[in-house]
C-alpha cells in the first residue's frame, strides 16, 4: 500500500533557529512529490512540486528538496508567520490522486 | 484569479440528514478533487472528477456518498443519511493538469 510518512509530528524552533522536516514516501512510479502548508481552519497552500530525485526548489525561507526514497523541506531562519502544519503528498503513476502524510506542525516562537 | 471556493463553509446536519457541499474550481481548471480531513488524520482522497465524468472514486465509501461535476455549475459532494462518523473537514481541490489547488474547506458537523 502506497504510504507518505512525515516526521516530526511537531517541532518548536526558535526564530532564526533552522531546521528540516523529512518526508519519507513508498509509492510506484512517483510522478510528483508535493509540498503544501496549512494554517488552522484552512484549506492547504501550494508551495513546491518536485519531479526527481536530485531536484531541488525554493520559495523565501523555504527549500524543497527529493531523494528516490524521502524528501525535506528545509526552513532556513524561520519567522513566527512560518508557523502552521506543512504536509507531504506523492502521486503514484497511473493515477491523479495525492496520497497524504499526517504533516508536522512547526511553532516558531519570537 | 478567484481561488477555489466551497460553500457553505461550515455545516451542521443532524443524524439522517442529508448534506450537500459545493465547489467552484479555478478559473480555467478542469479536474475537480474533492478530500476529507478527519481529526488528527491526514488528508484523505475520495474522488476525481471532469466534466461530467467520474474519473477515480476508489476514496468513496460505497454507501451514502456521492459526487457529481455537471457540465454547468459547481461539483458536488452529496452525503446521505449522516452519521456522526461523517463529522469532518471537507476540501475540493482543482487542477488544470499537475498541482492541486485546495478550497477553504467545508467543516460538517453532525449532531
């Protein structure tokens, strides 16, 4: 059964203080790798697409990265409005569906 | 470019009820998703949909659920007789071919 599994379940950083969320997939034939980020109350946003392994993206503080196994998001001198839970989604080959981890929930403190 | 957009934005039904929750995908996007968020779960699929047509629905229950994207108008997710089991965050989702786009969410509550 395909499964995406993220970890940490939480994690508290300092403002300033970087870090990594890992994301580990099993699915057959990964034609994308997603990143969202949801805030509480609301539907998740769109932040990274990664195709194959060695493919690296970025957006602000944040920076997406894939292996043929995981991928990590790393947050580079977090701010407190990073705070929210970022989840990890993969499409398998052959079908449109994204298949979920639980997320990890980041609290940045000031 | 208005985002995806669901309404209603919460809901109560009580048991037996029937709800429905609607979705209006981008602009220009034809691929509709729709998923549920249990608590302390994560985001699960349910369905697929083009115009029309029901592409992928191995995410519904087989009893009391139902989706339809019809040639005009917004999709829809219909849920017969609720159970408190039911009791979620709804989200649609819609693409124009690759990313997904999420909507706000429904939350349905069932009393």
């Amino acid at each position: 059964e395909d499964q995406v599994t993220q970890s940490p379940e939480a994690l508290r950083l300092q403002e300033g203080e970087s870090s990594s969320l890992n994301c580990s997939y099993t699915v057959s034939g990964l034609r994308g790798l997603f990143w969202y980020r949801q805030d509480p109350g609301k539907g998740p946003e769109f932040l990274f697409t990664l195709y194959s392994a060695g493919e690296e993206k970025e957006k602000e503080r944040l920076k997406a990265t894939l292996t043929k196994k995981e991928s990590f998001l790393h947050i580079t001198a977090p701010k407190p409005e990073d705070s929210a839970t970022y989840l990890c989604a993969a499409k398998e080959g052959g079908s449109e569906k994204l298949v979920f981890g639980k997320g990890t929930k980041l609290t940045v403190n000031p | 470019n208005a985002g995806v957009m669901q309404n209603p934005r919460h809901l109560v039904r009580r048991r037996g009820q029937e709800a429905r929750l609607r979705c209006s995908p981008m602009k220009g996007h034809s691929h509709v998703y729709w998923y549920r968020q249990l608590p302390e779960e994560g985001l699960k699929f349910m369905v697929y949909l083009q115009k029309e047509n029901i592409i992928d629905e191995s995410g519904m229950p087989k009893e009391r659920f139902s989706a339809e994207f019809p040639k005009e108008g917004p999709s829809i997710l219909r849920i017969q007789q609720v159970v408190r089991g039911d009791s979620a965050a709804y989200f649609c989702a819609s693409s124009p071919g690759g990313e997904q786009y999420f909507g706000p969410g429904t939350r349905l509550t069932v009393t």
